[in-house]
C-alpha cells in the first residue's frame, strides 16, 4: 500500500509540475522510480534466497539457477531503463534498451538451452 501510496502522490505532483517545470516533473519520476527499486531490493533477495534453498535441496545445478536468477535481474532492469525511457518520450531509445536486454537474456541462457538440448538428444534412441 505504500508504494502505491507514494506512486500516486507522485504522478499527481508530476502532472502538476509538467505544465511549469517539466525536467523537474522528469527527475521526480526518475527518483520516485529508483526509490521504489531500492525499497524492492530486500524482497527480491529474500525470494533469490528462497529459491536457492529450494535448489539446493532439489539438488540442482546452481549455475543454471544464477544463471536463471541473472537472466530475470537482467529482465527486470531493461523493463525499468525502458520505462524511464519512454517517460522521457524517448520511444526509440526505449525499443533500442529493449532489444539490447533480449539479446542479452539470450546469451545469458545459451548455457541452459545447450543443456536442455543435449538432455533431449540423450532421452532419444539412437
């Protein structure tokens, strides 16, 4: 509820602020949105710590959970670069931002799908 709280105040006081001082309106979005980031970081390490335990006590591989757990880190930053992007109205950045963290999500996964594939050529009779 809070975050939603500060969300909504926020948007508020930049819709106010647009019409007179629109970079001022810009930084607010920026700062609001960083903030809500930051005030995020311990939940997201609570669920990475949760999820390695369950890992771990799967006995899985844990490069292929980092790997995964980086692939989503990556996922979820290219969403915010992209959002402040088009904030700013900056539409073309935004897709170039976007484009630039699939690439990235699929080279990160390469590993994962090498494995996957080999496991199914491995299952197949010969």
């Amino acid at each position: 509820m809070q975050i939603v709280g500060i969300g909504l105040i926020a948007t508020f006081l930049t819709l106010v602020l647009k019409e007179h001082q629109p970079v001022v309106a810009f930084l607010l979005v920026i700062f609001v949105g960083a903030s809500i980031f930051i005030f995020l970081i311990g939940k997201i390490q609570q669920v990475i710590e949760t999820l390695e335990k369950i890992a771990a006590n799967a006995h899985l591989n844990m490069v292929y959970v980092e790997t995964i757990l980086k692939i989503v880190g990556v996922a979820y930053i290219a969403e915010f670069g992209v959002q402040i992007a088009r904030d700013a109205g900056q539409g073309a950045l935004a897709s170039k931002l976007e484009l630039a963290g699939k690439v990235l999500i699929l080279v990160m996964a390469i590993p994962i799908i090498t494995a996957i594939i080999q496991a199914v050529l491995g299952l197949m009779p010969r």
